[in-house]
C-alpha cells in the first residue's frame, strides 16, 4: 500500500481521541487505560502487517522520551515535607527491598528452566521486577490521600532504582571483587548527583528570566540531552530528571537563604504551572503512542508453549507474594490496596529491548512480558474496584474528595512576601 500523509495523520487523530475516551473510561471502570491501547494496538496489527524490526526503534525512542516525562511528572507530585518523611522514608524502603528480592526470585526461575546462569537470568528479571508509574500513577487518583502518595512516591522509585540497577549490572560485568564495584556505583551517584543539583539551580534560575511565551519546552530538552548525554557515559541520568523536578517543585527546601534572591515569584508560579500541565499533557500523548505500537508489535509466538505460562504465573506469585510480605513489615497500614497495585509496563517493555545482544536468552518468548504485564494491570483493577466499592469505607476514607487536587501547588508556590 502505497504512503500517504493523511492517512497517518487519521490514523493518529484517532488514536489520540481514542486514549481521551479510554482515561475517561478508566476513571469511571478503573479498567487501566492502557490494556485497552494495549488491546487496540493488537487489534491494528491484525488488519495491517507491519515489521517488528521496524517498530523496534520506535518503541525504543517513544520509551525512552516518555521515560524521562514520566519520572520528571513523577516528581513534580512530590512535595517533600518533615510530616510527610516516614512515609517517603517507608515508599522507597519498599520499593528497594522488593526489588531485590523480586528481581532474585524471578532470576531463579529463569535460571532453572533456561538454565543459562545467574547472571543473564539477572539481566531478564530486572525488567520482570519493576513497577510502572506510567500505568499506576494515573490510575490511582480516587485513593485517599496517603495511599495515593504513597504508591505514587514507592512507583516513582521503583522505576529509577529499577533501572540504575539494570545499567548497573550491565556495566559491572567487567568489574572484579566488591570493592572495585562500590567504587564504581559511588563514583557513578557522586558524578550524576553533583551535575544535576549543578543543573537544576541553572536551569530554574534561567528559565524565569527567558522572555516570550515560547519557552516550556526548553527546560525538558535541557533534561532530555542530559539523560542521552549521562547515558553515554554510564551515569545514572533519570536522576537528572528526578532531582529537577524535586527542586521545581520544592522550591522552599532548595533556594534557601543566599539562593533565595534568584527566585522572581510571579514567574516561578507560573512556571510551575505550566510545567506540569505540559508534562502531564506530554506524558500522556506518548505513553498512547507508546502503548498503541507495543500492541502493534505482539505477536503470537509463544503462546502455544506451556512454559511460558508457567514462568508467568510463577514470576506473578514471586510478585505479589513478597509485595505482601513486604507491606505487612515495613507499612502494614499501607497493604490494602497497595498489595494490588504492582502494575508492569513501560519501563518493563523498554528495558527488556535493551536487552546488549550477548546477554539474549534465545528461548526467552516476549510472550512471558505480554502475560505479566496484562494479569499485573488486571490485578490492579480488581484491587482499586475492590477498594472503591468497600461497603465498610466511610467516605472520608475511600475517594479522595476535590480538596485534594491542587494541595501541591498550594504548598509549593512561592509568594513575594516570602522574599527577603
């Protein structure tokens, strides 16, 4: 069939419209908007053929630009204060602890039925381990307030621990005896930490003073060069991401005393602003596309193998049996419906395509990251319909009421009577 630019344009007009309508149905089934991109993208491929090497590069580009809109959305939901340290305290302590032991037990099983070595079996389970703020943050905006922050902040961190850990094995292969490898993680933070603290006071000082209306955009392909550039050189670069839109949106904690006098409030109120509408709005523009070509690209090869669904299940009952365990030590309070909300995606999808090519596990079947990432989104849904409907919830305790939306902003803006 012959190129045309208006059918491409149709095409994704539609698709736009269509994941408008899918938010709006999700907010009112809780069923996760992306199985149903998911599911359209599938349904697409069955009418039209397309090549999987060509939606590779697509989905690696899409990924990798939605990765860093995602952590950055992430972060601008933060906002950090001494009330709220426990339970930030208590989010990544989960978020790490479970991706260890996730990431472990997952690589077993691997290990005994491909029985290729830990190592490799480490490379595929990393993927198989993290969870998606991309899927779980949109999705859990009717919680109350502490459970909806708490898996938002847990979310967040196991996206970027998930993939520190992931480049970190990858670039400790060649590294010998421990000591030669903490050197090289604390080297690694130490660097990356330095530039983006470096940064993020450049960029939120500069970016005020920029005139014309013409000028959102500029800080995120600030952001976006200096991931691809960290990336060049083996850093952790989501922490540029992630550090920036803590400063932006802590700007009390950040620009203290001296550092004070760099900051003109009516244009960092409006910045803020218009940061997180265009974040969010980008976002959710590429996590469509994103979603829409991974559905695309499923085929069903392997399927008809009974080891992949044996590897799913059991990689799902290492998931959410160690979530449970997890929750009830470190924030029993926080179980229900934490415990369900364990969704894989985006970055699940992305990593397993960076996957070096001497680290491939030929018998591994994509069918195994299709599996998981369906039954761990339907998990989520039954667990926040469940919640939703809990006839003992009074409603101070169930759907978060609309005093709810803007507290961030609220905290976070900065007025001219707080300047020196």
């Amino acid at each position: 069939m012959e190129f045309n630019v208006y059918w491409v344009l149709i095409a994704a007009s539609i698709i736009v419209i269509l994941s408008y309508f899918f938010n709006a149905l999700a907010d009112k089934t809780n069923i996760p908007s992306v199985l149903m991109l998911i599911v359209s993208g599938f349904l697409i491929s069955l009418f039209f053929s397309f090549d999987e090497d060509n939606l590779r590069p697509v989905l690696e580009i899409l990924g990798t630009i939605g990765l860093v809109m995602i952590v950055l959305e992430s972060a601008l939901d933060l906002h950090l204060e001494k009330s709220k340290a426990g339970l930030l305290g208590k989010a990544l302590l989960v978020a790490f602890v479970l991706l260890i032991l996730t990431t472990l037990g997952i690589a077993l099983i691997i290990n005994f039925f491909y029985a290729v070595g830990l190592f490799k079996a480490l490379v595929y389970a990393i993927p198989l381990s993290i969870m998606s703020s991309a899927i779980i943050i949109p999705s859990v905006g009717k919680l109350i307030d502490e459970k909806k922050e708490f898996l938002i902040i847990e979310s967040a961190f196991s996206d970027i621990l998930g993939i520190m850990l992931f480049y970190f094995i990858l670039d400790s292969v060649d590294l010998q005896g421990f000591g030669a490898i903490s050197w090289h993680v604390t080297q690694n933070l130490v660097i990356t930490l330095t530039i983006a603290v470096v940064f993020g006071y450049l960029i939120i000082i500069l970016i005020q003073k920029v005139n014309g209306n013409v000028k959102l955009f500029l800080p995120i392909a600030v952001l976006v060069l200096l991931y691809a550039t960290g990336k060049l050189f083996h850093l952790s670069s989501l922490i540029f991401v992630l550090v920036f839109g803590l400063m932006l949106n802590n700007i009390h904690l950040f620009f203290k005393g001296y550092f004070r006098r760099y900051i003109i409030p009516e244009a960092y109120n409006d910045l803020l602003s218009e940061i997180k509408l265009i974040t969010l709005e980008s976002s959710f523009l590429i996590r469509t596309f994103f979603f829409i070509v991974f559905g695309m690209s499923i085929t069903m090869d392997g399927f008809n193998q009974v080891s992949v669904f044996i590897i799913s299940i059991l990689a799902l009952l290492v998931m959410y049996l160690l979530r449970w365990g997890a929750l009830k030590l470190i924030a029993p309070s926080q179980t229900l419906p934490a415990v369900y909300v364990a969704a894989r995606g985006l970055i699940t999808i992305l990593l397993f395509y960076n996957i070096p090519s001497e680290y491939k596990i030929t018998a591994f079947s994509p069918a195994i990251l299709f599996l998981v990432i369906i039954t761990s989104n339907l998990i989520m849904m039954y667990g926040l319909i469940k919640n939703n409907l809990d006839p003992e919830k009074t409603p101070d305790e169930g759907v978060a009421g609309p005093e709810t939306e803007g507290d961030y902003d609220q905290s976070s803006s900065f007025d001219s009577e707080t300047q020196p």
